[in-house]
C-alpha cells in the first residue's frame, strides 16, 4: 500500500520538528499546541516529542504571546509564535510593527522570531477571514511567507528558524489538507525565490498562496483554448521575487497578478506597477489585476462564493488579457 504524501500542515510540523531537534533554542508559544497541535493540525506531534519546556501554551492574550516572542529572541532564543488566526494579529500589532519590526533598527539586534498564522478566505466571515499579507510586506523589517505547496510550507519555515529577521509565516486555510511531497533535512526554500509552476508563452499569471492553485486551474482551461498561461508562484512577499517576474513578462509580453485581498493596496497593485514600471517596453497590453471586492467577507455562502477569486473569474479576466488590442 502507498503511503500519501504529507499534508500542508504535516509539511510544517516537520519543517518545524527537524529544526527542533537541530537547534536546542529553538521554542513555541501559543494557545492549543501542546497537546492538540494547534487548531489546523500545523503542529501536531511536536508538543508530544518536545514537551512542556520547548512547546507552551500561553494564556490567551496575542500582545502577551508576541511580547514574550519578541523578548526571547532578542535574548538568545528562535521562538515561533502561533497565532491560529491571523485575525487574532490585531490584538498584538504594536508588538509586531513597533517593536519586532524594528528592533533591529533601533537597537542592532537580531530578532530571530517566527510570527505563524493561518489566513485565507475559507468560510467563518468578516472576523475570521481578513486578508493581511500586505499590512506586513508593507512594514519595513518584517519579512513575509506564503506558502502554497507542502514542500515549501516545510523548506520556508526551516529557512525563517535559521534568519535573523521577524518573518510573518502565513498558511491558507483551504491548504490544509492538501498532500504533496515535501524534501528532507538540508532542502531550504531561500526567500526572495519565486518559482514558475507552470511554463508558458502567451501570458503570465502571478499569484501566492491559495491563489497559486486556481489559476493553475485556469491555466489548464485556457490550455485548451489555446491560451498558453505562465503561471508564476511568488512564495513570499517580502522579500519580492520581481526578477523572475520581469523575466517571464519580457517574453510573453502579458501579464496579470491575481490575490485573495481587495486589489485596492493590494499585492497584486504593487506587483502590477513593479511590471509597470520596469518591464513597461515589453507589454502588448495593460497589466491586470484580479482579487477580491473592497467589501468584508460575507457569512453567507452564496455570497462568499462571489468575493475570493476562483477559476471561472482568473480564465475569464486572462481571455480580456490575451485578447485586447492597441487597435
């Protein structure tokens, strides 16, 4: 019988696992992982091989869990802080932008701590499905993570546990169970690396995380209509893979960027005037952008189905793309 690959959430947990058993400084703070490994599973198996004194549950208070993040890591510890939510940020923001974000700056000391939270619209409504990516690439000193794929799930966490720098690790909630092979001890994932999950020549889709996947799809829709779609995965957003990029845009000469936020101060607008601004003489066309409405997140189903981007918006709005004309 074969085993199935990992899960998105095993992928971390042993990125994670095999970090711990390298680096004794190496500790997590959060609230239902000792036992239960955390409400999406992303830690499981962790709290039973370290124990209480490498895996706490806190009290739960998101300033109090960041603060004391903060605090080991800039007195000799690598600390993950698990949010579960990344919702839950908005009660500890002055402890993640004043102070993990610039510590360094003010007082030239690493703070090696790793902020985790699961993000993404899944369900669950305005308070549970807030879209933040860019509140944190937008912060100079924090780096950023946006894993789409269990092998980097794994092999960017084990990069953030060997940095010097505060990294926001955010998981999508629709992620989590997806399985796929994931590497061994020594396969980091480099920040900064974006990858191409698709090869193509008509045009280019860049997106991150959960987006990765749906326009994966509606490349294979376009496919068979004749629209070869590059599809690019960024992986993190801070640092920013525009190279890559560019490179792919220079030679279709198309692109359009595509995220689970409002578009308005998105992502996807600041990757759009990156291709703008520096590969402007290679486009045939404007560079689009897809993401959600500037609206909260509805409770109601139907209406949830209308807000995050899906195969059908991402086909139809590459169509537009591969079809304008100056003319």
């Amino acid at each position: 019988m074969t085993t199935p690959s990992p899960t998105y959430s095993q992928g971390f947990a042993e990125g994670v696992s095999e970090e711990m058993r390298r680096d004794p400084t190496i500790v997590v703070l959060g609230t239902d992982l000792l036992v239960r490994g955390g409400h999406w599973a992303q830690l499981k198996g962790v709290g039973q091989e370290f124990g209480p004194t490498r895996v706490f549950d806190t009290p739960i208070s998101e300033a109090a869990m960041v603060a004391a993040g903060v605090g080991a890591a800039v007195t000799g510890l690598r600390p993950i802080v698990d949010l579960n939510f990344v919702d839950f940020v908005f009660g500890a923001m002055d402890e993640v932008i004043n102070q993990a974000a610039k510590l360094r700056y003010m007082m030239g000391v690493d703070v090696p701590v790793v902020i985790r939270a699961t993000a993404g619209i899944a369900g669950g409504a305005e308070q549970h499905n807030n879209s933040l990516d860019m509140w944190f690439a937008g912060t100079p000193g924090l780096l950023v993570a946006v894993p789409a794929f269990p092998a980097d799930n794994k092999g960017l966490i084990k990069t953030a546990l060997r940095g010097r720098d505060p990294v926001v690790f955010l998981m999508h909630k629709k992620l989590t169970g997806f399985r796929g092979p994931v590497g061994g001890e020594d396969d980091l994932v480099p920040f900064g690396r974006a990858v191409v999950r698709r090869p193509g020549s008509g045009l280019t889709i860049v997106a991150y995380g959960y987006m990765v996947h749906v326009a994966l799809r509606a490349a294979e829709t376009l496919a068979a209509e004749g629209i070869d779609a590059e599809v690019i995965d960024l992986r993190t957003l801070m640092p920013l893979d525009m190279a890559t990029v560019e490179t792919s845009v220079r030679r279709t000469g198309r692109a359009m960027v595509v995220t689970e936020s409002p578009v308005f101060g998105s992502a996807a607008s600041e990757v759009a005037a990156e291709i703008e601004e520096h590969a402007f003489a290679w486009l045939d066309a404007p560079v689009l952008r897809v993401g959600a409405p500037y609206a909260p997140v509805p409770h109601s189903q139907p209406m949830l189905d209308t807000i995050a981007p899906d195969e059908r918006r991402v086909a139809e709005a590459a169509r537009r793309l591969a079809g304008w004309s100056i003319s």
